[in-house]
C-alpha cells in the first residue's frame, strides 16, 4: 500500500509526545464520529451525516504539520483535519448540528464548514469546487509574500472532477503553496473508485501536471506525517504535491447507507485495519505510552464529545428572521 | 493615456482605465485572464497593464475558466481584490458552479464572516457575427443568484465609474461588457468618479413613453426616442446599469408618470430580465398604465453566423415603430 511514484522519506521523526498528540486525536475523532452516528440514529441530529471513520490518522498527520496561520480547505469528510487545524469538538458539533454558535451562524449545516479564526475554508457542498478554491488562497499567500501553506483535502471520486486537473495544473505552473491531499477511501458514494481510474494511484496523475505525487498507506499516521511534512516543507518553497491518503472508508457513505454495493467478506475484515486500535497498540509499545493514560484520554473524550452533542441539542437553531440575512455586506453582516 | 482622456473617451480605454486606476489604488487587485497580460487582452482591453503592473498582479492563465473562477473566490477569500476576465460571456457557463455556488453563497454560509470581493469581467452581446457560441447575452442566468451582483452599462462614463465601484464591491460582481460597444465614444467621467452600483439612469428624459433597454439596445432604443421625437412622440430611456439589484424606484416613477413602457434586450424573451421589468411595472404601476407593457428581445434560437445574425436582435427601427403604436395605440 505504501507504493509511491516520488519517494517520500519512509521513516518519521516521531516523538514521544508526538505519538500522544497524535494518538489522543485520533481517538477523539474517533469517538466523535461514534457519537454523531448515534445522534443520528436516535433521530437526535436531522440532515444527514458522512463518518469520518477510518480517516483518523489524516488528522493526527496533519497535527505535526500545521503551522499557525496555515489554511485548510476541507471537504465534507474532513472532521479530522478540521480538528487538527484547531477547531474544537463543540466548534465541529455546533456546525453539524448547525445551530446559531456555528461559523455559520446556522446557514451551513454538516457540508459548510468554516472558521475565520482557524482559517479554515470549507463552505462548499460540491465536489471539488474547493480544489480549485484552494488554488487562489494559496495565491493569495504567495503574492502577498506570506509563508502560510495551504492544505486542501477531496475524496477519491472528486480525483475524476475537471477542477482536480485544472486546479493541479494551476497550482504547478504558478509555483503554489499547496498541497493536496486526495482522501482515497476506497469508495466513492456508493460506487467503487477501482471502477473509476485506470491508474494504480491517484497519486499517479500528479506526474501529468509536473508535480510530485505520493501514494501512502491512509492508515499510518507516523508515515502520512512523513510524507506530509515533505510536502509541506516543498509547500513553502512554492513547490505544490499531491499525496493519495489510502485508507478504508468504515461506515457508509452516510449513515443510513445500508452498504448493500460492499462485499461482506471485506466488511467482516474492517476491524483487522482498524487505524485508531492499531495506532493505540504501537504507540504503546514504541513509545512507552502509559495505558493507564490512553484509557483516561478515551474517557475524558467520550466526555467532551457528549458534553458537547449534549449542548449542541440544546442550542437554538437559525431564526426565521437571520435565514435570509448575511448574504450582502452592506445589508447584513451577522 | 492622458492625452486620449482629453475629451472623449471609448469603451475600451474605459475598461482599461477602470482597471489601471484601482491597480494603483489597492494592490491587492489583480487581473486573471487568459492573454490579458503580454498579449494585451483579444479585445485590447488591457493595454499597458503588465508593463506597469508586472506578472504577479496581471496573470496570463490558461483555458482553465472553472478552475480560475474557483481561484478567484480563494484569491477574494484570503485578502486579495481578484478580477477575472472571462473572454467571451458563451464561456461563462464552465464557471456556474464557482459564481452561483461559491461566490455568492460563501458570505451567507460563514454566517456573514467571509467576504468575497470579486469581480468576473465578461464581454456579451452579438456585433461581431461570429456564430452560436461567442454572442450569447446571458445576464438573466445570474440576477437569479442571491450574493451576486450584476452590472451591465452601455455607454464609456458608466463602464468605468461602475467597474471601479464592482472593483470596490465587498461582494462578487458579474460585470457585462458588451463587445460590439468597445469602440462606442463619449465623453469622459470627472477624474476618480465612482458610480453607485444599483442605481438606473434615465438616459433621455421624455414625457409619452418609458423605454427601459439594456447594453447595446440602449443605443438602439436612444435612436428611436430620436425618430419619435420627429413624429411628436417624447420616449424616456432608462438603462439600469446594474440589473441585480434592479433600482426599480427609478423604473416605477418614470412608467407612473408616463402610462407606457417597453422593455428591450438583446437576450431571447423567456424568462429574460425584461420578464423581471415588466413584472415590476405590472405590480406597481397597474393603475397608471394606459397599456399592456411590451416587451422587445432578441429571437429565442441559437444565433448563426455572418449578416444572418441581424434578423435576431431589435434595432432602432423596430423599437420606434413598436413605441408608436403602443403610444397611438
């Protein structure tokens, strides 16, 4: 899984308290996701609701990348970058739940996430229109002489969208900060990719617009750190990459998905590459994590993940009268 | 250009102007466009801009309009004052989703947070007979777009005090050239005017008719007010300008006190702006019309090319004949 056409360094350099930042996000993300799905069963959340599980370690990889004042453009699976940008559990909720204390003030909902504060740009529902986006933030960054680096996350499926190759273009001939990180889950709605692509990686697909791409195991956060810190550090130079995330999408596309398109054989296999419980185990063992801990991290997370939803389904939603408010500044700005 | 702004001006040196006066003013707008920078713009309408402006502010992009259009809005997004010129308005369907979706939808879905200070520079309108594809006047799909602003003025002085105000804008501006008027002179605005947007102005001032045209058919429906006045018949002309917000005050006040209005565009018919016009009449000034509001647009067909593109479009003519018999009626 870890076949790359550009070589990315194999080994990172992970602390030990690395390891626990990175560990400790990936189980919030995780416990996150668990609660929103059960939200949503106990009709408790109404719209709809795309797990991030399976994603973690994107997340976790990104912690180590980050720096302050860095833009991240999301998509609509992209809880765990969005946490590791900076925004907190009840940021995240509040969007989903879409009630008045999110970015959106309650116009956005699960799709339209964004955070003036973390710099994080993720208004779009449409499929790849945020590559493209991401294209003019990194842009912006570079004329004005800025160092900040631009991430922007997509699926697997949004790789087939025309803005994918004429944003990747625009990114390599401009010499922009970006680095894209195509999120390949293994499925593309209810379809799969493997029928969509006549490439082995997505990542392959960089070459065709002079840039490098890396395919990597998704589920490794020690090596998707890796690769991304090398892809960051081009970044900076006005080097843009494309680095393929693969990883395995564990719940359906929504939930509600009743997944009938998945083989049962490879459902039955999910826990095997489980990210969260296998990055658990190593960090324990490499690092000396205290189990103790980790135990206590779980817990205070289901904590604040239902303190959290717990507040969210409380809070008031978008009034009659600001539904239709803050679509022109000069008529209303709030 | 100093020596040209003398005392008149042409459309096209008002667009340039527009463009080289908010440069110096605001560095953080830039020009994006495909050959607006070395080659000058197809329609020359850049000139001189990346020899004083560079390549960092005036950027030759490749035939890439969803991608830049979406650029665009990141670029507006993160600080910058972005201008996008789309070469030809036909084109401006590849970047739909970027302006209906994300520009105008970004403010109201950041709960009022995130601005997006963009302009898209587009050329419409028949004149040059080159066929199906590079003459559309398209404006009526975007004043259906709450978040974005439309713009189309007719004559030098609007163009370039309504592009400096669009390049102003806190919102995402469509800005419609029209391409047969790049070489239609008049005289110069006062130095640094700033025209409002949404605001109409009344062309002509008359007494027997309200003519309300847009873009190229402001000139036709001027020619007919003056083949009118010949036969006694005193037509005022209202050219909007901006056609989202519509300044329908102006509209309603002129068609109270005149009883009569016809509307006329170069886009088809259905569902075209002047749909929208006449509904406005129709709902304020009901009891003031002496007859039904009449509406002249360009045929509902695809356009050919060469001479044969003449028969689609309202002229002067046809505006002033359709004027008498409303008003003698």
């Amino acid at each position: 899984m870890s076949s790359s056409k550009t070589k990315a360094p194999a080994v990172a350099e992970v602390t030990a308290d690395d390891a626990a930042r990175m560990l400790r996000l990936m189980i919030t993300t995780r416990v996150l996701e668990e609660q929103l799905a059960q939200a949503y069963a106990d009709g408790k959340l109404t719209g709809w609701i795309h797990s991030s599980e399976g994603h973690e370690a994107l997340g976790a990889a990104l912690l180590l990348c980050f720096e302050p004042g860095d833009h991240l453009v999301p998509h609509y699976r992209s809880r765990p970058e969005q946490l590791a940008k900076g925004m907190s559990v009840r940021e995240v909720v509040a969007e989903v739940f879409a009630t008045v204390d999110a970015g959106s003030r309650g116009r956005g909902g699960e799709t339209h996430v964004s955070s003036v504060e973390h710099n994080v740009y993720g208004m779009t529902g449409v499929l790849g229109a945020n590559i493209a986006l991401s294209t003019g933030v990194a842009l912006a960054s570079k004329l004005r002489g800025e160092p900040q680096v631009t991430l922007c996350s997509f699926g697997d499926g949004t790789a087939n969208r025309g803005t994918f190759h004429e944003a990747l273009n625009l990114a390599a001939i401009w010499d922009l900060p970006v680095v894209f990180v195509c999120e390949n889950n293994y499925f593309t709605e209810l379809s799969r990719i493997v029928d969509f692509i006549r490439v082995e990686n997505i990542a392959d697909r960089a070459a065709g617009y002079g840039m490098p791409g890396y395919a990597v195991d998704g589920h490794d956060p020690e090596l998707l750190a890796a690769t991304l810190r090398t892809a960051f550090a081009a970044a900076r130079e006005g080097r843009p990459s494309l680095v393929e995330a693969k990883m395995i999408r564990r719940r359906g596309h929504w939930e509600g998905d009743p997944q009938q398109y998945r083989d049962p054989e490879e459902v039955a296999t999910l826990d095997d590459s489980d990210p969260v419980p296998s990055y658990r185990r190593l960090a324990i063992e490499r690092y000396g994590l205290d189990a103790a801990q980790v135990e206590a991290w779980e817990a205070a997370a289901r904590d604040e993940v239902a303190a959290a939803i717990a507040w969210a389904s409380e809070r008031p939603r978008i009034s009659r009268e600001d539904a239709t408010r803050a679509v022109y500044a000069e008529v209303d700005n709030g | 250009m100093a020596e040209r702004e003398r005392t008149e001006l042409n459309t096209r040196w008002a667009i340039t102007q527009a463009h080289q006066e908010e440069m110096e003013r605001d560095p953080s707008v830039i020009l994006i466009g495909q050959d607006v920078g070395a080659g000058e713009g197809v329609f020359g309408l850049t000139r001189g801009l990346f020899d004083q402006f560079g390549p960092t502010r005036v950027l030759d992009a490749p035939i890439s309009e969803e991608a830049l259009a979406n650029m665009a809005v990141g670029a507006a997004i993160n600080g910058m004052r972005p201008i996008l010129e789309i070469m030809f308005m036909d084109f401006i369907a590849l970047t739909v989703d970027a302006l209906a979706n994300q520009a105008a939808k970004t403010r109201y879905l950041s709960g009022g947070s995130i601005g997006v200070p963009m302009v898209v520079r587009t050329l419409a309108g028949a004149g040059f007979r080159i066929g199906a594809h590079h003459g559309q006047s398209l404006e009526s799909w975007f004043t259906h777009i709450p978040g974005l602003k439309v713009v189309h003025p007719s004559n030098p002085a609007d163009t370039k005090g309504l592009l400096k105000a669009a390049i102003r804008d806190p919102d995402p501006v469509l800005f419609i050239e029209t391409k047969a008027l790049l070489g239609e002179k008049g005289p110069p605005p006062p130095p640094d005017e700033v025209l409002p947007l949404g605001k109409a102005s009344v062309a002509r001032a008359g007494t027997d008719l309200t003519i309300v045209a847009t873009g190229r058919m402001v000139g036709e429906s001027l020619r007919a007010a003056e083949r009118l006045a010949e036969g006694g018949i005193s037509a005022e002309v209202i050219d909007p300008r901006t056609l989202l917000p519509l300044d329908t005050e102006t509209i309603v006040t002129s068609v109270a006190r005149t009883g009569c209005a016809v509307v006329v565009h170069e886009a088809p018919r259905p569902s075209g702006i002047g749909a929208e016009i006449a509904a406005v009449i129709n709902e304020r000034c009901l009891y003031e019309l002496d007859a039904p509001v009449i509406r002249l647009a360009g045929a509902f067909s695809p356009i050919p090319p060469g001479p044969a593109e003449d028969w689609l479009f309202p002229d002067a003519a046809q505006i002033a004949a359709t004027a008498r018999d409303l008003v003698e009626g």
